[in-house]
C-alpha cells in the first residue's frame, strides 16, 4: 500500500498485541510513527522489532509513556508527538488501547469498572478530541477505533461478563459513527475496527493461560483458530489505504464466523 509511504501515524496501545503490529506494519509501508503505551518495556520491544527490520531512511519512530484514561497526559502526547516530529499534522490515528475487566457492574469494585471504560472509551474520546486539529490539517487523514465484537455482544469468553468493557466498546461504534457523520464530507473517513477472539496478551484473562482454557476458547471460533495480531493490523491498514475510500462510519466485524453467524 505505497500510499500511506511518508505518512505520520499516531498508535496508541502499542507495546503489544495488535498495537504492536500496527507500529511494525506501518514502519514496514515506510509511514513515521508516534506511539504510546504506560509499559516502557512494552515499547522498547515493538521498537527493537521495528530496528531489526532496518527503519526506512528519513523514517522517525517515537516512543511515549501514556495513560489514554488521563487527558492531561493525552494533551502531552500530542504536544510531544508535534516537538519530536517537528510537524503540525498527523495523517493517521489509531486509536487502540484498551484492557479487559469491570465484570460486573453491581458485584465488582466501581475501581475496575471505571478504570476499564475509562481506557476504552474515554481513551479513544481524548485523543480523538486531541489530535483532530492536527488531522484536519493534512490533505487527507483516517481515524480507526478499535472496538470488538462485545461491541455488539455483551460478553467475552465462556461465561466471564466483561460489562465495563462491553459497554465501551458499544461507546467505541457509537462515537465512530457520529463522528464520521460529523466529518463525512471533509478529508478525514472515520471507521472502526471489531476483532473477535485474537491471540494477544489480553487473551490470557479469559483461558486462564492454560492450554485448556486456550482450547475452550478455540473451540468458540468455526475456523479452529485465534485470529492473529497481524491479521487484524493488515486489515486496518487496508481500511486506510485508497482500496477503501467509500468506506466510512462502519464498524468492521474482523473474526473467524462466530459472530456473523458463520
């Protein structure tokens, strides 16, 4: 996709799972990324990966500690990724972390629901809210959110309720497509993404990190498999490249038939 070559991305989330992809894929189509996390060690790790395959010359990869749940550190961010990359335009925003948690919302601490739904959703709220400016100043620009397939069915796993992260990632469809309402007919297309069950480290929650726990959740999937971190990064690129530009305010289910009735 040599259209998004000399391209700026911003990718939250990304010292792992499908984050981590996002940055690799990116730097691979010759894109400059700023990325964040709250894992230092997370992030030097995406971005040894990254220098093993030889960044592209000119290429800047930039590294942030943030907590998305936090405005104040979102507006840092965007402060940062403007200094570091000497720029007053992003053209792409990935808007991708996220945790699971918040069980219940009645039997489990008011703590972990908040703190889950505020990552979610309030994430994807402020940095959305903070990097607008910098996109509309580019000729065109993309915003992906990452939502789930819980973004549409309120649970995860094999009955393991997840209701602070399912109620945010039905708030992630929902404000991706007002806000591409809101921008339809500017330069910024506006989508999200739904992944179903995935082979990241977010995944260990719900197998209990055992081989039968992983087997139980494979069991959930027509095609025999997790999807694969990789998998989802390619598709979301492909969202942002100029094979799909009449894609707008969708919500992309991304998932081996299970939710689609497969």
């Amino acid at each position: 996709m040599k259209d998004l070559a000399g391209r700026l991305a911003v990718v939250t989330g990304g010292g792992s799972g499908m984050g981590r992809e996002l940055v690799r894929q990116l730097v691979a189509e010759g894109c400059s990324v700023a990325f964040c996390d709250v894992s230092d060690r997370g992030m030097s790790e995406t971005r040894q990966l990254c220098e093993q395959e030889r960044l592209p010359q000119g290429l800047r990869l930039t590294t942030h500690l943030v907590d998305v749940a936090e405005e104040a550190q979102v507006v840092r961010f965007r402060d940062e990724v403007a200094k570091q990359h000497d720029t007053d335009r992003i053209h792409l925003l990935f808007n991708n972390a996220g945790i699971g948690g918040g069980s219940s919302m009645f039997a489990n601490s008011r703590e972990e629901w908040e703190r889950t739904f505020n990552i979610c959703w309030f994430g994807v709220y402020y940095c959305t809210r903070a990097f607008l400016p910098m996109l509309q100043k580019a000729d065109k620009g993309h915003i992906i959110n990452t939502s789930s397939v819980n973004g549409f069915w309120a649970q995860i796993g094999v009955h393991i309720p997840q209701t602070a992260y399912a109620a945010a990632k039905f708030g992630v469809i929902g404000i991706t497509k007002v806000a591409a309402l809101d921008y339809a007919k500017s330069s910024i297309r506006i989508n999200a993404v739904c992944p179903g069950i995935t082979d990241t480290p977010m995944i260990a929650r719900f197998t209990g990190d055992t081989p039968e726990g992983r087997a139980r959740v494979i069991a959930q999937e027509p095609v025999g498999r997790m999807g694969r971190p990789e998998e989802i990064a390619a598709t979301v690129l492909w969202l942002c490249s100029d094979a799909a530009p009449f894609v707008v305010g969708h919500a992309l289910v991304i998932d081996g038939g299970q939710t689609v009735g497969f």
